[in-house]
C-alpha cells in the first residue's frame, strides 16, 4: 500500500496535514513500528487541533483517533462481523474509509464503504469506487451566483454550507433549507470568530461575497475594504494555515480596465484599473497568491459581466437591465456603445467553478483563469441591438455621453485547456428566458430595491 496512507504517532502534525491532503475524505492510519493499526486521522481532526492552538511541528499523539472503526480480512471474506469494529450505523455516517487488518490487526487495505458493501452483496469487482464528494463552503452563498452554484451542487449531491449576511433576498435560502447536505450560518464573512467557526470541516471553499462596482463601493467605503480585501486576506491565510488546498476566489476581468487597441485580452495582458473597485480585485489577487504553500493552492476566476437569471435576480447589470427596460419601458438606454464587454451567463459561471472543483489541483491551482464565453465578446450598442430583437416593441435611446469607459475583450482558452470547461449559453438565450420570466410573472416587479445591490447598500 501505499505510504501515505500511513503515519507513526510520534510524526508531526504538518506531517499528517500532507499526506491528508489532495483526496477528500481520506484517512491516514497511525500505525506501529510493526504496523499495527492504533487509530486514525483525518483532515478535520487535524484542523480542530490547529484551531485550538496546537503547534504543527508537535506530534500527532495527543490528536488522533484511536477508537475506530476497522474489519479483519477474513471476516470481509466470510461476510460476517463478530470481532470487527464495524456496524451497519458506518455506511449512513460520515466515515467513508475503513482500514482492513489481519489477526495481528495489521494494515492490509483502506476501503470505502460503497466498496465494502459490494462485497458484502457480491457485486462486481470491476464495478468503479465511488468518489466522496467534497464538502464546499459558498461565501455570499444567498447571492447572484452563489444562488445558483448551492442548486448545481446540491442536486449533484455535494455537501453545501453557505455563509451569506442576506442583505439582498432574504427568500432565497428557503430553496434549499429541507436539503439534508445544505446548511446555512446567517453571519458575516468579515467576522474573524465566523471564518473559524465555518471553516472547520470544509474541503473547498469558493468565495462570492464582495460588494460590487464603483458606485456601491462609495456608498460603503468601510465595507468594501473589510469584504472585498481583508476579509479575503485573513479567510486565504487562515485556510492556507489549516492545509485547505481548493479556494476559489471570483475577481473581475475589470482588471484590465482601458484597453485601447481592443486585443483579445489572456491572463498576461497588461493590467489597467481604471476604478477603485477594480484595484481592490487586484490587491486581493496578490494576497491570495502570496498565502499559497504545498497545500493551499488558490484559483482565481476573472469573471466576464455576468447576465441571466438567477435565484436572486440583479438589475444592476448590463445584459439584464437591458432586458428590464426592453420589456417594462420600451426603450433601452444606450450610453456610448462603443465599448467592448466580455460576457458570461451566471450558471456557466457556476458550472465553470463546479469544473474547478472536479479539476486536478496540478492543472487549477496557484492559477488565475478569465472566465467568461469568447462568443460573446460585445460591444454594448451589440447587446442592446440583441435585446430588441427579442422585445420587438422595445426601442433604442443612444446618449452621446458615456457612463463607462471600461474596454476590453478578453480569452478564457486557458481554463479551457485546463478544464475542458467552455462556457455555452448565449446573451439571446438570456433574453429569452427574462421574457418568459416577466410575461409567466405578471405581479413581477424588477424595480425592487432588492434587486439592485447599490439601491439596498446606499440605503444602509
């Protein structure tokens, strides 16, 4: 078997920490010199221990398991358990490995209990494991995307906490709050007691929560540095302490601001913030990177504008405000036009960070992809043409004046060639769903304050 399935009691914590890592669910047996089995441990034992102020560089003996669950092989064989520490309650719980041992209670195997199982029933040895599915943290979990990523992960049946302050749609949660693998703490990110209290048994985690954009963050100067920086910071130093190896951060392909000569736009292009809310993204781009180790490797996402809908619906955004004006005003407000956006629909971005999830860490982490559709690098006069050939009556206000001076268009070939991963659904599509949408809702009001996110932060 292979080493690193096993560890001395005398070895170090860090030294556990590696060999856990890089496998969800995955237990290391403590064993003796003779390699009898003595207990195990596990990612969340040696998080726990961290937490409570336990130094890496001490031993694993005061930490690990030692009252543990195992079969003797020839029991397995014989499909009956009598001196074996296992019991029917080990398949419906969390454990999902368990250590085979002979008479002298030596390690001869680590299975998994879906395994175990098909032996017990003589099924197929050729029938393939099944894979634990890691337990995902969604910062901002309540909000635009992370509404959407909780649904796809939930109904792919990973395990889901979400840590959101609902400062927008306080119904949203109510989608999935009978889900056995869903839970939910009501708490702010910004909160140092709450980054410890929901990280420790989390696999992954995939941090949404900001406050968006210039305007809003003007309105909450204070907040928009303690959510879209140092909240980032201290949560990637605390995970990267604690040997999380999957952290997703969202950024903003708004990092590269002006760019006059309209190139297609790769993670090396040059950066050029042209506002403050851009800045931070990069500040924190460079906190995460810094807080990479062995273990905890960062993937950063620039995202494109993202459009569609969502659980918890945005106005505030290009694609979908068009869609708002087309179909209650007819008219769409056209500012400038002439400038470049890349675009993203809000479930390819889910699905693009589920790919990051399943992906391997060699190919994803330490990275910084674009994330967006190369089909739907626009100008903004393109997108508001589209919206009026799905809202016919709708027509097209173009001011002179330009409200946004952003400009570029941006490459997402890199995560592709990563991940296999390329976003699909089409800015036409979007628009199409938004007028079933408001035509099936006729009491549906898009003009609520909680649809729009400077609207409810300027007014706290």
């Amino acid at each position: 078997m292979d080493k690193e399935n096993f560890i001395k009691e005398n070895d170090k914590i860090a030294t556990a920490l590696k060999k856990v890592s890089g496998s969800f669910g995955k237990i290391v047996c403590v064993i003796d010199d003779k390699k009898k089995l003595l207990g195990i441990i596990t990612a969340g034992d040696i998080r726990r221990a961290i937490l409570t102020g336990n130094d890496p560089n001490q031993s694993i003996k005061k930490i690990y398991n030692r009252n543990v669950s195992f079969i003797f092989e020839n029991e397995l064989k014989e499909k009956k358990f009598s001196k074996s520490n296992f019991s029917n309650k080990e398949i419906n719980q969390s454990i999902f490995y368990i250590p085979i041992v002979n008479e002298k209670k030596k390690v001869k195997n680590i299975l998994t209990t879906e395994r175990i199982i098909e032996l017990m029933e003589n099924k197929s040895l050729k029938k393939q494991k099944k894979k634990k599915l890691p337990k995902v943290l969604i910062i901002g979990g309540a909000g635009y995307i992370g509404s959407v990523l909780c649904k796809k992960l939930l109904k792919k049946n990973y395990s889901v906490k979400i840590v959101d302050k609902v400062l927008y749609d306080k119904n949203v949660v109510n989608n999935f709050i009978k889900n056995k693998n869903f839970s939910f703490d009501k708490a702010d990110i910004c909160d140092l007691n709450t980054q410890i209290n929901v990280i420790r048994d989390i696999d992954v985690v995939v941090f949404l929560a900001e406050i968006v954009g210039d305007p809003a963050c003007n309105a909450r100067p204070e907040d928009a540095l303690k959510t879209n920086y140092l909240s980032i910071s201290s949560m990637s130093q605390l995970c990267s302490h604690l040997g999380i190896s999957k952290f997703i951060y969202t950024s903003s392909c708004s990092v590269y601001g002006l760019d006059k000569q309209n190139r297609l736009l790769t993670e090396k292009s040059d950066l050029n913030p042209i506002s403050h809310y851009a800045r931070m993204k990069i500040m924190s781009e460079k906190a995460l990177l810094a807080n990479k180790n062995d273990i905890f490797k960062p993937t950063i996402f620039r995202l494109g504008t993202v459009f569609g809908p969502s659980l918890r619906n945005r106005f505030d955004l290009v694609v979908n405000t068009m869609a708002k004006n087309a179909h209650y005003n007819k008219k769409i407000n056209l500012y400038g036009g002439e400038q470049w956006r890349p675009n993203i629909h809000v479930e390819d971005v889910a699905d693009g960070i589920i790919a990051s999830i399943k992906s391997n860490q060699k190919k994803v982490g330490n990275k910084i992809f674009n994330l967006s559709s190369d089909g739907s690098n626009f100008k903004i006069k393109d997108i508001a043409f589209a919206a009026k050939k799905v809202f016919k009556k709708s027509k097209i206000d173009i001011q002179k004046s330009m409200v946004d001076a952003r400009n570029y268009r941006v490459s997402s070939k890199k995560f592709f060639i990563s991940s296999g991963f390329r976003a699909k659904k089409t800015i036409n599509q979007a628009y199409k769903d938004f007028e079933k949408l408001f035509k099936k809702n006729k009491n549906f009001n898009p003009n609520r304050k909680i649809f729009s996110n400077i609207r409810v932060l300027g007014d706290k």
